[in-house]
C-alpha cells in the first residue's frame, strides 16, 4: 500500500492507495483488467475519482471523508500534466503493481534425506 501528500485547497491531503480503494473503484464499474486502457480512454473521470477514494481510505476508510468535488477542481487548477497529478498516478500504479512478480522462478523441488 503506497501513500502520497498533495496540497489541496492550502491544504495537505494524504492519498491512500491499497485493496480498499481497488474496491471501491470496483464499486463504480472499473474493471481491474481494463485500469490502463481506462486511464488512457478518460483520464478526466478516473482521475478525480481515484483521488477521492484514496483521500477517502486515508482517513479511515470513509467515503464521507471528503467532497469529490474538490479534486475535480484541483486538477482544473493544477492541470493533468502537472507534477502532482503525476506523483497520484505513479504512487497509484506502485501500489497496483508492488506485489506483482516480473519473473515467476520455479523452485526445484528438493527433497532432504536423512540418514
């Protein structure tokens, strides 16, 4: 689970991503196979939203937590290419992918005899 700080409204905003958020985002119609087509298709609804539940699982896991509202208004204000919503996005995708092998090794199957 990865966490980042983003300053909204003057203040800062921790952003939990982790299985509840996965879930909740799940709970809006995003498919888990479909994240990066969807990222790339409309950034402009999945963003904000994912935003908001991070901010949300931050705080307890509570969807009352924040307005969603303010994090469409920051990405008017900051813009989709800016800096922070880069850091979102790149903390996002280290969550999703942290447990995730590169290579799967098999291990030899080894078996002890004893004497």
């Amino acid at each position: 689970m990865n966490t980042t700080k983003i300053t909204v409204n003057g203040e800062e905003v921790t952003l939990k991503f982790g299985i509840w958020t996965l879930a909740r985002l799940v709970d809006r119609g995003y498919k888990m196979a479909d994240l990066a087509k969807t990222l790339n298709d409309n950034p402009f609804d999945f963003v904000p939203t994912l935003m908001y539940l991070g901010a949300c699982n931050a705080e307890g896991m509570d969807l009352n937590a924040h307005k969603e509202s303010i994090f469409w208004d920051f990405i008017d204000e900051v813009g989709f290419g800016s800096k922070e919503i880069e850091k979102v996005l790149t903390c996002f995708t280290n969550s999703i992918s942290r447990d995730v092998p590169t290579e799967k090794k098999s291990k030899p199957n080894v078996v002890e005899m004893k004497k």
